[in-house]
C-alpha cells in the first residue's frame, strides 16, 4: 500500500456504465471506482450519481478498491426533463458550465430550427449557452455577422471561428478553461477540428468515443468527461440531440427564447400561447420587427412539437 497517497480525496466523474464509474482525482489520477458502502447524499434528494458530479472517493483497508463514498452537492445539472415531473429525469451530466453550440457558416448550411432547439434546451436547464460560428471564411466575417445578429441582438454569446485561417481560436479557447463545456452541433461543422485546433497534440476525439463506448451495449453512457490540459472538461454527451421538447414545459418554452422574455410578460393572457392571443405582445414584436420571424417560426415549431407529443393520458410517445 502506498502511504503517500491519501485514503480519502475529491474527484470528479468523468464515466460512467452499468455501475462501473471513473473518476479523476485533484492531481489528476484516474481510478475506477464503485457506489458502495454507506453513499451520504445531499438532503432531501432522489440524487443518482451522473457523470460530472463531484464526489469523495475513500479506498479500503487494503488500499486497492476505491469506493465514492458521497455526492458533492451540484452547481448545475443538464437533464432531460418529464412533464410535470410525473416521469422523472434522466439526468445526461452534472456541474455543467455551459453549453457550446457549434455551426457552420457554410457547408453544412447552418440549421437555424436545430440551432434553436439547442438553445432551448440549455436555457431550460438554467445553462448558459454559447454558439461558435465555424467555417467563417467560407463567406466572410461581415456576412457571418449579418446571419446571427438576431442572436447577439437577444444576448447570446457568439464566436466567429475559422481552423482553416486560424480567426477566433484564442477567443473561444479562453472561455473553456475552468470550465466544463457541452460540446454539441451538427455532424461535420468542425468541432473535432477546433477542438485539436486550440489543443493540438490533444487529439480529443469528441463524439467519437461515446459512439464506441456505446456500441454493443445496453446500458447507455449518458456522457464522458474529457479533462482539459489547462483547466476545464469537454463533455461528449451522445444524449442531447435526443432530448425531445415533451420534456420542457410549454409555458417555459416562450421563456427560453431569451428576446422574447421582455414581449412575453406583457401580453394580455397571463397563459397566452403567443399564437394569436388579442394582446400578445410578442405578435406584436415580431410586427414590428423586434422579434425575427425565423426566431417565431423556431417558437411555433417547437410549441407545436411540445403539444403534439404529450398524448392525452399524459404518457410521452416515443419514437
Ligand atoms: N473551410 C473550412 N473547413 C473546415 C473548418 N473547420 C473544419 N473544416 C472541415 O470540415 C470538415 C468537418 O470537420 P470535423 O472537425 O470533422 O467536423 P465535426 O463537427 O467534428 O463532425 P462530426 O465528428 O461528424 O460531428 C473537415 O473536412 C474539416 O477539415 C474551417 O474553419 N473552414
Ligand atoms: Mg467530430
Ligand atoms: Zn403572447
């Protein structure tokens, strides 16, 4: 047994399948480590163990078992969400920072509904999102500016990216450091290549692990931490394109479309749907020109998708 190691320590979770966790310790260590003996969890809470928690890890007598011995209280949890409550949550990871929503300017088009229900996810989960713009080159800064200026408009933060002509890695490269990040967009945007663009040598493969992780088994993973070499984890999570808006509450919904906040509280029904209420305030923002009518248009999709897939016994219909 090694005596300079301590036999109780922080660690953090980096994975997680079928009851066999990983942590990594305050100095970097890894360990596999089990939920076992008396687990102390925060008060009054149905806590499951998620990947990101922060947890006390103890070894036994014989020092070769590590066992979490308790649950950190969380900052922050991405989940999915069940009507009302009444399904429970599946909670994808825990003490998530922000997350990263990665686009191209071009090629692939940038998909503005899908950019949308990201956005709504995250600030459904009360975490802060971010969206990088890659692939600026492809039709030059300005007119990448024009397209997402609805978003810095409503106050997103917004990063203009090229790999190819190195613009804008410093930027978004310094906002990941400390921090524990929910890398996600569309397939070939280019987040591999940013990420080995602001951490070369690293050779992170997001997005490809959690495929093989997940590939023939039957528990899924619900993410895996990558430890970031200046401070920081990436979260490679294959669960959130999944999220389904059944899980967000349809009076959450207009909330979540951050410039609509201000119109929403004004309308006339306390309830209103912003479809075609007398009164609606954000009818009459996006009248004006407030609200973008790509913006309203991701709001009715999404509306009507949420609606839609609550079936009358309350019962969410899967797909
Ligand atoms: N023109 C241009 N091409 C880029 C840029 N960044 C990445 N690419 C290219 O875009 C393609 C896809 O990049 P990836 O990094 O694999 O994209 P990804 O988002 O990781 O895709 P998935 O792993 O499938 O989700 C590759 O051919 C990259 O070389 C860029 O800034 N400009
Ligand atoms: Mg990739
Ligand atoms: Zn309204």
């Amino acid at each position: 047994m090694d005596l300079a190691t301590p036999i109780r320590s922080r660690a953090v979770v980096v994975s997680g399948t079928g009851g066999v966790w990983h942590v990594r310790d305050e100095s970097g260590g890894e360990h596999e480590a089990s939920l076992r003996g008396r687990l102390k969890l925060p008060k009054n809470s149905a806590l499951k163990l998620a990947v990101g928690d922060d947890v006390m890890i103890s070894r036994d007598s014989a020092g070769t078992q590590w066992a979490i011995s308790e649950i950190l209280p969380r900052r922050s949890q991405l989940a999915r969400r069940a009507p009302s409550g009444a399904f429970g949550e599946r909670i994808i990871a825990a003490n998530v920072d922000q997350v990263v929503l990665v686009f191209a300017a071009a090629k692939p088009e940038p998909h503005l509904r899908m950019m949308d229900r990201f956005l709504v996810i995250a600030e459904a989960n009360g975490i802060e999102p971010r969206i990088v713009i890659n692939k600026v080159e492809l039709v030059g800064e300005g007119t990448a500016q024009d397209m997402f200026a609805p978003y810095a408009a409503a106050g997103y933060p917004l990063h203009f990216t090229s790999v190819k002509q190195q613009l804008g890695l410093t930027e978004l490269h310094d906002q990941l450091v400390g921090r524990t990040s929910v890398l996600t967009g569309p397939s070939g945007v280019g987040k591999s290549s940013l990420m080995n663009a602001m951490y070369p040598g690293l050779n992170l493969r997001v997005g490809e692990i959690s495929e093989s992780v997940n590939k023939g088994r039957h528990t899924t993973v619900g993410a895996l931490l990558h430890p970031l070499p200046d401070g920081g984890y990436v979260v490679d999570t294959p669960g959130l394109r999944e999220v389904g808006m059944w899980e967000l509450s349809a009076d959450g919904l207009a909330h979540s479309f951050r410039e609509f906040r201000p119109f929403a509280s004004e309308c006339k029904f306390s309830d209103c749907s912003h479809r075609k209420e007398p009164g609606c305030a954000v009818l009459a923002a996006v009248d004006s020109g407030a609200i973008t009518g790509d913006r309203y248009e991701s709001y009715l999709g999404l509306r009507d998708e949420m609606e839609a897939e609550v079936v009358p016994a309350g019962k969410p219909k899967r797909r």
